[in-house]
C-alpha cells in the first residue's frame, strides 16, 4: 500500500505542478495585453516587464491553488479508478478514505502555506510590481510616502502634510496635519484638522486649529478651505490597495478608519477574506476526494471537464457572496465563508458516504 500510496503522490504533485503553471501562465499573459499600451507608449524596457509581470505570479498562484488541488485530484483519482485500481484498493481489504487521507493532509498543509505565502510573499510583491509600473516603466514619481503608520506628501505650496487615512469612497481624508515652513526651513504655520472633504475642486477641512509661529497665534475654525492638498485621484492611485497590505497592516488601517468615524466595508470583507480564502484548498482536497471516487466517468478530459464546471460554480458563489458582503447585505465574515462552508459541508456529506 506504501508503494501505490506514493504512486498516487508522484502523480498528484505532477498534476499540481502542471496546472499551476498553466493557470499561473495563463494569467500573466493576460495581465501583459492589459498592460500593453503602458508597456508600449512608455518604450519599457523587456526587462522591466519581464520583472513585473514575474511579481505578479505569487498573488496568482495563490488564487489558483486550489483549483490546482482539485484538478489533480479528479484526475489522479479519475486514471486509477478507470484503472480498476480503487477496486484493488478495496480488493485488498483497504479503506479508500484512508487511503486518501494523505491528500487531505497535503491539504492542511498547502492552507498553512496559503496563509503565510499572503501575509508576506504576495503583499510585498504586489507593492513591488506597483512600484516598477509606477517608477520604472511609467516614470513617475512616488508622491506619497507611508511613514508612521501615516501618508507624507509635498502640498502643491511646498508645504509638508501628514494624513492619518484616505476613504476613498467618500473623498475624505482623516486627521490632517500641514506644516509650512519658512526658506531656512524654520517652521512658521501648522495647521490642524479634524477631517477634510473634496468639495468644488478643493478641500474642505473641518475642527480646524492653526497655529502661527510667526505672529504666536492661535486660531480655531469650524471649516477652513485649502487647494494646497493633491485632489482625491492621487490618493485613489498611490494608497495602498488592501492586496498590497497583510493582515496586521490592513486591520491597522481599517481601525483607524473605524476611530475616525468610518466603516468601510470592503477593508473588513478582504480582512476576513484573508483568513478564509486560503481554508479552500483543504475543502477543495476533500470535496475532489468524494466527488472522484463517487464518479464512474474514469479521468483524463472528462474528470478535467468537471473540474472546470465545479471551479464555475465555485467562483460564482465566491464571487456572489463578496459582492453581496461589499454592498452590505451581507455580513462581512459571512460574505467571505459562503463559498469555504458550501464546499465544506458538501464535500464531508459526500466523504461520509463514500461507499468502502
């Protein structure tokens, strides 16, 4: 047993190992034609776009992943049972479900690695790739500066300003500091606000105090507005977006956020899409596991056929149920478990009813 449960690893992995590059490969090509015209009309070099679309591929292997896991798996299993092997399994006195307990074990595992991969390979890599397309190939330079848990920018005045936070649904900027200095760099004004809002082409700054160095004043008003502050599309463009942030520094930001008075809920569903997400690949390990050897279809196209069928109708309910959580009609934590239970609570019925 040993020797065929290895058999079924080497095959297993050899599956794995192919659609993943296929889905991976598949992607960046996908990501090199949207990209083309900025690639094209900026004269990028090969090499730069060999190196950004190269950063790409982690973020993308994560999302394959478990649809690698269950293609291999309906495939594997689909050859041995057209094989009559899963007959000489049971022949031999053999539980199948232990059997193939190891591919659920490599499902644990590959959740694990989900998990550490996106917390620290994917983020860096995703704010890399940014930094090449905005840098390197658009010629760009970086605006924004993240520093102390903050946003750091030059006002259009040559002053300094410091923003706690970006909404970007609501063009609202958190507790806002702005510093104007003098040509020997001695600092004059500060300018304290509560919150700014976009308005008529400005910033409307509210619960504003400034501070006059120059004259020793200090003066307090209800709103103050300033042109000196990028418009909001500079925000929207060089914020971090939540895939280039892990857990810890995504949960940072939504509190502060949260502490400011706003609820976004698209922060909170990728914070517990985070978590979620990479439980799939042990769902998709067991769910493959109990659809393969409930199926008489044998493998080979028609077990891959049916894998592209169940990864549509994983994707729609995924895709459905994050939607539904980002408009709110669906509880965050909710809206990102749908898709993780269904498959869940389908694939352990049908592992139980595995007939031995």
């Amino acid at each position: 047993m040993k020797i065929l449960r290895r058999y079924f690893l080497k095959e297993f992995i050899k599956f794995l190992l192919v659609f993943l590059f296929c889905f991976t490969a598949l992607s960046i090509v996908a990501e090199f034609f949207d990209k083309a015209n900025v690639f094209y009309s900026h004269e990028a070099s090969i090499y730069l776009i060999i190196q950004y679309l190269l950063l790409q591929a982690p973020g993308v292997m994560l999302y394959a992943l478990p649809f690698a896991i269950l293609f291999s798996i309906l495939i594997t299993i689909g050859i041995a049972s057209k094989w009559k092997e899963i007959v000489i399994i049971k022949a031999s006195g053999g539980s199948v479900k232990i059997f193939f307990t190891h591919f659920l074990v490599l499902g644990f595992v590959f959740t694990l690695l989900s998990v550490l991969i996106g917390e620290t390979v994917v983020p860096d890599f995703a704010r890399r790739a940014d930094w090449i397309r905005k840098v390197k190939i658009m010629k760009e330079e970086p605006k924004i500066i993240y520093k102390e848990e903050a946003l750091w920018l030059k006002g259009l005045d040559k002053s300094l300003i410091r923003i706690d936070g970006f909404v970007a649904d609501e063009n609202k900027i958190l507790k806002t500091s702005i510093f104007n200095f003098n040509t020997s760099f001695g600092l004059e004004k500060r300018i304290e606000a509560e919150e700014a809002v976009w308005m008529n082409g400005g910033w409307n700054l509210k619960n504003v105090t400034v501070f006059d160095f120059s004259n020793k004043t200090t003066k307090r008003y209800d709103s103050l507005r300033s042109t000196v502050i990028e418009e909001p599309g500079i925000f929207k463009e060089e914020v971090r977006k939540p895939e280039e942030m892990n857990f810890v520094e995504l949960y940072a930001y939504y509190k502060r956020l949260e502490k400011a008075g706003f609820k976004n809920l698209k922060y909170i569903v990728r914070l517990y899409e985070k978590l979620s997400y990479p439980t799939i690949n042990f769902f998709m390990a067991l769910f493959g596991i109990s659809l393969a050897l409930h199926s008489r279809w044998g493998g080979g196209i028609k077990a891959a056929g049916f894998g592209v069928i169940v990864s549509i109708i994983y994707w729609v309910i995924y895709s459905t149920g994050i939607s539904l959580g980002n408009m709110g009609f669906l509880p965050p934590w909710l809206a990102s478990l749908i898709c993780p239970v269904v498959f869940g609570i389908t694939g352990s019925i049908m592992y139980k009813n595995i007939k031995e």
